[in-house]
C-alpha cells in the first residue's frame, strides 16, 4: 500500500518553528513528506531542520530548483497540502489567486482541497479583510483549523495562537479521507464516567476514559458538525474547537443537561459511562474507617431510556453498549428498549485503550464488526449513522 503524500507549507510566521515538530509527527505516522519553506519562513527555521526529518526534499526558490517546473510537480505529487503555519499574508495571497513565489504558485496549482493552519495576531486574525479572505477560502472547499486562544507571541492574548500538532494530524488524517459533509448537522456526544460521592474523599465511578466519545465529537467537528459535548470524567483533552462543552460530573448533571440539549439536535450520540445507582445519602464530612460499611444506594436516572422515549421523529439516536458476555444479544435488548437508531457494542476489555473492537447494529441486525484506533472507528460509526 502506497504511503499518503504530504506536502507541507511553511509560512513566515514566529510559529514556523512549531512545523519542525509537526514534520516529525507526520514522518513517524508514516506520511511521505515534501516541504516548501517560504522565503520569510527562512527567517525563522532552516531547511535542514525538515530535510533531516522528513529525510526528504525541501523546496524555497521557484528559481533555484532541481525541478525545472517545482510548483507543478510539488502540486501533482501532493495528496493533501497542510499550510502550517499559515500567515495572513499568505491567506490573502491564495485568496486572490496571486502566485509571486514558490509556495503561493503550488498552491494555485493543486487541484485538491488545502487545510490551512491560520497563526497570527488577534487583531491580524480577527480583521474582516483576514476573515473574507478565509470565507473565501471555504467557499472554494478548502478546511481551516481554527487557531486556538492563548498567550500569543506578541504578548497579546486572544484567538490565533497556532494549534497543538496533536489536533493537525486529527485533521490531516480526517481530511485525508472525508469531506466537510456534516454542516448544518447538530450533534449531542456523551463522554467519559460519572461520579457519584459516597463522602468528600470516596466516590463510586467506572473505567470509562472518554476516549471514544472524544473521539466522536473530534470526527465530528472536523466533519463540520456542530457539536455539543456533555462529559464526565475523561482521560485526556478535549478538542478547542467544539462548538459547546458542558461538563457534568455526576448522573444528575449529565441527566439535565442532556435533556435539555437534546430538544434541538439532529442526532444524539450516548457514549458515556453512567452509573445506574447512587448513594442514598452522601455525607458531607468523611467516613471514618469501621470494621464494616452500610452503603444504601438508589438507581439513578435512565437518561438513555427517556432519551428514546421522548425521540423525535426527526433525530436519529446512538447509543452504546460496553458488555462482558454475550455482547451482541445485550445490545440488541437494548436497541429494542431504549428505542435506538444504532448501538455500537464493545468488551469492556477495551476500557481506556487508545483501540477498540465493536459491532454495529440496528433494528436489521448485525451490520458490521470492526476494529482499530478509536478515531479511525468514530469515522466509521459517523458513516454508518450518515446511511441510517
């Protein structure tokens, strides 16, 4: 199997050095690089800092080549260009088709979408000129990843501070193989396990980490989805770019919020881990350690349940089933129950893995049995419920 291409553009930007780490992720994820490296990136990082590496090519000068043609042969070879970072000066420049230098003139050659990584200033980021010229940008199918907020460089504070690499490989590996096919789609993901406090130290919880509903509402949101997270506790960050994060750590929380979310979206996605009892009476003040502890505990909300009893006819309802035998007939009781569109079984063996093994079913039956890294099956998931 051939490698994906990768062709990275490297603009005049203080976070030019920030592509150095992004080439090494890239290169270890088993991409093949290319590099152009704008006259003004020259200023920041150096052209050995890629070629040792990517151990690959590295393109300044539409003049001083080996190529006679390098922006047509850089922009035929390409599967994806990723523009990291990506100045305003640039955006500007692509937007109006002008091609005054090697970078600019192989993006004006590609014929396939760009993912542009936008760094700059607050005020640069936020001027209208900046923002027309990125709407442009979309408009002609190109994907942006919005920068994140922060401390910027410059000492100001505010949104265009370059993204962690992390996010970019989601949206290269994401845009790689799917469009932005979801707009105007809105989306409720549940994530994580809930807690329930016995006392101020003690809590009752699960092994749920999160990450497969993370991992939905990352697809999700690159797939441009408006998504709206509801979430317990979870084992790892949670994307910047989500259109709404609401956390609830306990059933109670998670329950309210869900529901009250729940009246204007298209799909509805329950992954989260929730306990179905509780302590009857929480203490306030902890404990103290005796040979023998009475724990009375209550069922908690059935928030799956009043989910699908309540559906829309409009709204298609996912949910989930983590099992230790008989996986598939539990899940089909389920689906049936709870009035569900699609449920996603899985062992609980996987709890807290960054790789998972599940089987999708509806009301047909069994529709597939797949595995691999839990954001390569959030795609796969989003497909199958895409097709419902």
């Amino acid at each position: 199997m051939l490698k994906q291409r990768i062709l990275l553009c490297v603009t005049g930007g203080i976070a030019a050095y920030k592509a150095i780490d992004l080439a090494s992720r890239l290169h270890k994820a088993g991409y093949q690089i290319r590099t152009i490296l704008s006259e003004d990136a020259l200023h920041f990082v150096s052209k050995i800092n890629f070629e040792a590496i990517t151990h690959s090519s590295v393109h300044t000068s539409l003049w001083e080549d080996e190529d006679p043609i390098p922006h047509i042969s850089l922009a035929d070879w390409a599967d994806l260009i990723v523009v990291a970072p990506a100045t305003a000066n640039t955006i500007a420049k692509a937007a109006h088709g002008l091609a005054d230098n090697l970078l600019t003139a192989t993006l004006l050659a590609h014929t396939k979408p760009i993912l542009w990584i936008p760094a700059m200033n607050v005020n640069m980021y936020h001027n209208s000129i900046t923002q027309t010229n990125m709407d442009l940008l979309k408009e002609r199918g190109h994907y942006l990843l919005d920068p994140s907020v922060g401390m910027l460089a410059c000492a100001y504070e505010g949104k265009g501070k370059y993204p962690p690499n992390a996010e970019i490989l989601y949206a290269i590996r994401t845009y790689l193989t799917h469009s932005r096919d979801l707009i105007g789609k809105k989306v409720m993901v549940t994530a994580g396990a809930t807690i329930e406090h016995i006392d101020p130290m003690r809590m009752i919880t699960n092994r749920s980490s999160g990450k497969m509903g993370i991992s939905l509402a990352r697809a999700l949101a690159l797939r441009g989805a408006e998504v709206t997270l509801v979430y317990g506790s979870v084992s790892e960050e949670i994307p910047y770019y989500l259109a709404e994060t609401i956390y609830t750590p306990s059933v109670d929380e998670m329950h309210d919020a869900v529901i009250r979310e729940a009246k204007t979206k298209d799909w509805i996605i329950m992954c989260a881990a929730v306990s179905d009892f509780k302590p009857a009476l929480p203490q306030t003040k902890k404990i103290k350690k005796s040979e023998e502890l009475d724990l009375n505990l209550v069922s908690t909300p059935d928030i799956l349940f009043e989910l699908g009893a309540n559906k829309k006819a409009s709204q298609l309802l996912i949910g989930f089933a983590a099992e230790t035998q008989d996986i598939v007939e539990y899940a089909k009781q389920k689906l049936k129950k709870k009035n569900l569109d699609l449920i996603v079984a899985n062992s609980l063996e996987n709890a807290g893995k960054e790789t998972n093994s599940i089987i999708l079913i509806d009301s047909s039956g069994e529709l597939a049995k797949l595995e691999g890294n839990k954001f390569d099956l959030a795609h796969q998931i989003i497909d199958t419920v895409i097709n419902i």
